[in-house]
C-alpha cells in the first residue's frame, strides 16, 4: 500500500516529476507518527533507489488512532488517508490517491 500523488512537482535538485509514491514508515509506540519517502515510481522503491528530495512535501504525520480502529480490521486504510490529509493540506485536494502495490 502506497499513497499516490499525482501533481506537477519539482524535486530540490530542479527535475520535474507528475507523479510520484510515498511510501510510509509507521511508529506505534509512546506517539503516534509516520515518517515517508516519495519515490518516483514503485519500482525504484522496491529496488532500493534514493527517494525524491521534494520541498513541498511533507515527511512526518502525527496520527490519531483510536482504540476500534488500532484493533478494526482498517487500520492501515486509515492512517494513509490521514497521511493524505495532511499532504494535500499542502499541495491541495484530489491529487492523493490510496494504491495496491503489485505482488
């Protein structure tokens, strides 16, 4: 599972890019946080490349999780639509999009 975002964006080394994935880190522990890379594609993540350095960007979210959902059977729909909230507060709405990674 990945979080999409698909907006013209230009990384801090000045290449353009219309997409790209972020790829989360998630903390569950005394906090609640998760820190994310974006990649340009999956394949550059699953095969180890460096992540896009994109200013605009956001790379940690604070989460909330309550405890039916930490125990529900979504709790991972529902922090990356709560990390998607907080990137397109940045970038602005509709240019998020919940994806499957392939097997």
């Amino acid at each position: 599972m990945a979080i999409k975002v698909t907006k013209d964006l230009v990384t801090s080394e000045g290449f353009a890019v219309s997409e790209c994935f972020c790829f989360l880190s998630i903390y569950l522990t005394n906090g609640t946080w998760s820190n994310c890379a974006y990649y340009k594609s999956e394949a550059d993540y699953e095969t180890g490349k460096q992540p896009l350095n994109i200013q605009e960007l956001p790379t940690r979210f604070d989460l909330t999780i309550s405890a039916e959902t930490f125990w529900g059977t979504e709790l991972a729909t529902d922090i990356h639509n709560q990390c998607i909230t907080q990137i397109e507060a940045v970038i602005g709405t509709g240019t998020c999009e919940i994806v499957t990674l392939e097997p």
